[in-house]
C-alpha cells in the first residue's frame, strides 16, 4: 500500500467510529495521519468554485432587488407614478431600504456591472440598467420642478443639483462605465440622457466642490480645511473615468494630481496604510487607519490604474504606492479572513465592507498582473470565506459598519453601530464575488498539504499532497 492510500485509509477509519480494532488503543502519531486532521475553521476553508461563489452574489442581488424599487409615488395618495409629466413636488422615488442615489449605490451599480461582465447573466445587467434609466429620465422633469420649489424629494435632489461628492462621485462612475466599459447596450435616447446626468455631475465635482489651496478635494467638517480619505473614491475615479470618456488627458493628470496631493497628508509610510483625516491647521497629525477608509483609497487607486494610460508619467508611482498598500493591508488581516474595524487595532471588531473591498482590490491586482498571485492569492480566498460567511440566508450582508464621519480617538471608530441596513456592505459583497469569479477562471489554486496554494498552471491532481516542480509527483 502507498502511503496516499494509507492515509486515506486511516482517515476513513477514524469516520467510522470507534468500533473496530483500530480504536482498541489511543490515538497517536505511529496510528494516525494527525496532519490530516480536519481543522475547525470558523470560516471555511479551501479553494472556492465558481458557482458557489455566484450563489451567494444571486442571493444578495435578490435581496436588493427587493429593497431598491425603481419606482416614483406620490407621497401624498400614495399612488405609483408612471408618466413623467405628472410628477410634482409631491412625488418621490418609492422608498425601499436603500436610496437609489446615494454613494453607497454608485459603489453597487458598479460592482453589479462587474458581476454581469464577470457571469453574463443578464439579471445583473437589468438591475442596474432599470435604475440607471429611471434616474436619467425623470431628471429633466425634477429641473422644473425644482426651479419652482426646492422642497423635492432629496433623493432625487442629489441627481440634479448635487451638494457634495457623496452625491455625485460614485453613482456617476458607475453610468459612465455603463456606457463605455460594460456595454450595457442602450437606446441612443437612453445614452443622451445618461450623458447629461454624467457632464452634470462632472461639472459638480471638477468646478464645484470645496478644495485646499493646492486643489485637493476637502471639506469645511468637523474641522475647516479637512482632508477625509473617503473622498479619493468620492472623486477621483470618476475624474480619470471622464479622460476614457471625452478623450482629453487633462483628466488623467488631475486624478494622478489629486491620488499623490492624497497620499502627501494621507499616508503612514511605516505602517503602509492611510490614515482616515487630515485637519490642515494641525502641527501633529493623529493616525487612525479606519478599514473602510483604506478599502475607498485603494479602491480608487485601482479604478483609476484600469484605465489609465500604460504610458502616463503617473502610472509607475500609484503602482508602487498600491503594492505597498496591498502589503500593509495583508500583514494585518485576522485568521479568520477579515479586517479589524482599525486596521492596526485588534481589539476592535472584525468588518465586512473592508473586507469586502480588499478581497475585489486584491483579487483584481492580481487578475491585473500588478502583485504576485503566489503571494496575495491565499489571502485572497481566506477574505472570501469571511465575506460569505457574513452573507445571511436573505442575502443580507452583516456586520457592516454604518455611515462614519471622522475622529482623532479610538472609542469612535471602535463603537460605531453595525447593521444589515448599512448600504456600505452590499455592492462591495457582489465586487468581491465578480472578481472572485474571475480569479478562479484565470489563475491556478489548488489546495496541497492542507493548504491553499496559487500555481502558474493547472495542477491535474485531487491528491492531498504532492510535489510541484513542472511535473506531478506523490
């Protein structure tokens, strides 16, 4: 007998119980492949399938469906509105648990962009298409309402007369990828009037919101003149997406400008990750490395790297600040897969958005040919472990920290609220899954000795430990 059956031998009989002869004495080392033992991973563990992995985008695609309805009612009657013409300043979009307009939307409109390239099925692209849609065509009706009186819903306020990035930045990401990247096949009605909500936006964003002298995104709360790491992702992708869409390259140079002006205040370059506010008044500035704070930073730097020029001059040094934020994040990730709420804070609790964020940012390096698979891979596949595990039966996505302004104390951060309602978690959840996806078509997991590992090719074997070095031996 070889030993690869002798193990299977013994492992299957310490399945069948202690009935037989083998269990007359204790278990030990001489009796028992003891490295062969069944670890009790919170978790899970292993390589994830395809098809495991949509499951758990469909039920959460499901839930949203449910909680998102592209509708308008009239708040008073209380009666679907379906011709645009009838819409006053009673009528709203129908409420779900989520807003259609929101920052945390654009996030999902894009990541569910991202599965439908990723599966092909259509129910992804439907989603975001039919809200995508609504928004665009009631705009120009709401712009005579709102001459007229500027009490409208104030969801619908953000799509035409947007107060800061959260409301402009994301969502406008995620239309313009619509049209050029994803392909989502529109009308040419449809196209004009998602290019009026897009240059709209745009305009918001590059002529509009509040800046430091040197040109760098702020905002006048809690303190004058704070920089708040959220805001790369609130802006800058959708300024480099507007270089892919009009053609001209000044874009690329302000997002390059505005990633490195970031990184000047933002970045803790002994610890690799990013510090959460930046106050400019302040002689000392505090470092508090919020989770999702670092997921938006390097959410944003890998936005912008899809589409940014090979041969731009800024490309080589928001590279070399991914790798090293890939490398900072990596070192503190728990054993069970996810990120504290602060990154370098164990004793704070363990958060889904973050993780979420990072499994796509990792994995999408990696699909990108930017970090090693070799390295980075396991990391991968324990983060989406830890992503599905917090996907309940309905597709709700738990554990996700709510809405977070800024603080310069732990107890902040450390205390903020969780919830299945904070919209932070799911379009995350289906990046996460998308990319996942398309890691496991691209590269080569495998688990050996009990542990996951990446290959350059396909491993043609199930043995549960073998030799790898271009042929397979036992």
């Amino acid at each position: 007998m070889d030993m690869t059956n002798y193990f299977r031998t013994m492992v299957l009989a310490l399945m069948m119980g202690a009935t037989g002869s083998l269990f007359a004495q204790q278990i030990n080392d001489n009796n028992t492949p003891l490295h062969l033992m069944k670890p009790a991973y919170r978790h899970g563990y292993g390589v994830s399938t395809a098809e495991s992995v949509k499951q758990t985008m469909d039920r959460v695609l499901q839930y949203i469906d449910a909680e998102t309805p592209a509708q308008l009612v009239n708040a008073k009657t209380g009666e679907t509105v379906t011709q645009w013409k009838d819409i006053t300043a009673d009528v709203k979009l129908k409420q779900g648990g989520f807003r259609l307009t929101s920052y945390e939307w654009g996030v999902t409109y894009s990541g569910v962009l991202a599965a439908w390239k990723a599966t092909g099925d259509e129910a992804y692209r439907n989603y975001v298409m039919t809200r995508h849609q609504l928004l665009a065509e009631i705009a120009p009706y709401y712009n005579k309402v709102y001459a007229k009186d500027k009490k409208i819903d104030v969801n619908v306020r953000k799509i035409i007369d947007p107060h800061a990035l959260d409301d402009a930045g994301a969502v406008c990401c995620s239309m313009i990828k619509a049209l050029t990247t994803v392909n989502c096949q529109q009308s040419t009605h449809i196209r004009q009037l998602l290019d009026e909500r897009i240059r709209h936006y745009a305009d918001y964003i590059l002529n509009k919101e509040y800046r430091l002298s040197d040109g760098t995104f702020a905002r006048l709360r809690p303190q004058k003149n704070t920089v708040w790491l959220d805001d790369m992702f609130m802006g800058v992708p959708t300024v480099a997406y507007m270089g892919l869409y009009t053609g001209d390259t000044k874009y690329y140079d302000e997002a390059v400008r505005q990633i490195e002006q970031f990184a000047s205040r933002m970045w803790v370059p002994e610890k690799n990750l990013f510090r959460h506010g930046w106050v400019e008044v302040m002689d000392e500035h505090p470092a508090f490395h919020w989770a999702r704070a670092n997921g938006w930073a390097i959410l944003t730097m890998c936005e912008v790297l899809d589409i940014l020029p090979e041969d731009h001059p800024g490309r080589p040094t928001i590279l070399a600040l991914l790798r090293s934020h890939v490398k900072g994040l990596a070192a503190l990730q728990h054993h069970d897969g996810f990120w504290h709420q602060l990154l370098d804070r164990n004793d704070t609790y363990l958060e889904t958005s973050a993780t979420a964020i990072y499994t796509y940012c990792f994995a999408h390096a990696i699909n990108k040919g930017w970090i090693d698979a070799k390295v980075y891979g396991p990391v991968v596949q324990l983060a989406w472990h830890a992503v599905e595990s917090a996907v309940n039966t309905k597709g709700q996505v738990e554990n996700v920290c709510v809405g977070t302004g800024m603080a310069f104390d732990p107890a902040f951060y450390a205390y903020r609220p969780v919830h299945v309602m904070a919209a932070h978690g799911y379009g995350p959840v289906i990046w996460a899954g998308a990319e996942m996806i398309n890691m496991l078509k691209r590269q080569h997991p495998k688990m050996n000795d009990s542990a996951v590992w990446f290959y350059d090719n396909e491993v043609p074997t199930n043995e549960s430990i073998f030799n790898y070095d271009g042929s397979i031996r036992y």
